[in-house]
C-alpha cells in the first residue's frame, strides 16, 4: 500500500500533473543573434534567449531557415512571461546548458501557463 501511495504521489509531481491543453508548439534555432538583446547586451539565461528569438522572429523579422512561427509569441506581454512559464514548465540542464553555450535547435511546447523546452 506505501508503495501504491508513494508512485501515486510521484504521478502528482509529474509534468503531466499540468493537464492543460496544447496552445502552440514551434521549433526554432536559437541562433548568435538570439543571445543578444535589442541593446547588443549577452543574454545570461536560456528564458531571456528563447523570449529574444520570439522577439526576433515576431517583431524584428529576424528568423533562421530552422524557425517556425507560433500563434502565442506574436503578443509582447506573451513573450514577458516566458521567464515564468519556463520556471512552471520543462527545462533539463543539458537543454540549458546547450542553450546558453550553443545554438541549437529546440522545440517549445506553449500552454497557457507554462512551456517545456527540448533539445530537437
């Protein structure tokens, strides 16, 4: 029975625990001119780089052979709450770390309170 009640509590902890309906899905390369804001500045965090390639591919119409659009990031305050969303959603340290010292190729999936990042 303490077994049942302990995999149970894991499946609540789970990601899946989330529950909340697919709003967009896009995979993007996040490029050199991803890691750098609108101001020449590096950026220090893998949040603040995939909201600049949104910022990008939306706003700036600069977008990379790999980039596809998305229906939620066209929307500035949207890509505002990419830092919160990602502390709510999926980030593995390999992806980060492959984030912050590369430019890779991820898929982002988008709910409507958090996103989960993957390495393509």
């Amino acid at each position: 029975m303490k077994k049942i009640m302990w995999f149970m509590g894991l499946l609540l902890l789970s990601p899946l625990s989330h529950a909340e309906p697919l709003v967009d899905s896009y995979t993007a390369k996040l490029s050199s001119e991803d890691h750098f804001n609108s101001d020449g500045q590096r950026l220090k965090s893998a949040a603040d780089i995939i909201r600049q390639d949104r910022a990008n591919y939306h706003k700036f119409n600069i977008r990379d052979g790999e980039d596809q659009g998305d229906s939620f990031f066209g929307d500035k305050d949207n890509r505002e709450r990419v830092p919160v969303m990602l502390k709510k959603g999926h980030l593995d340290k390999a992806t980060q770390k492959s984030i912050l010292n590369g430019t890779p190729v991820v898929l982002v999936n988008i709910y409507k309170n958090y996103i989960e990042v993957y390495l393509q």
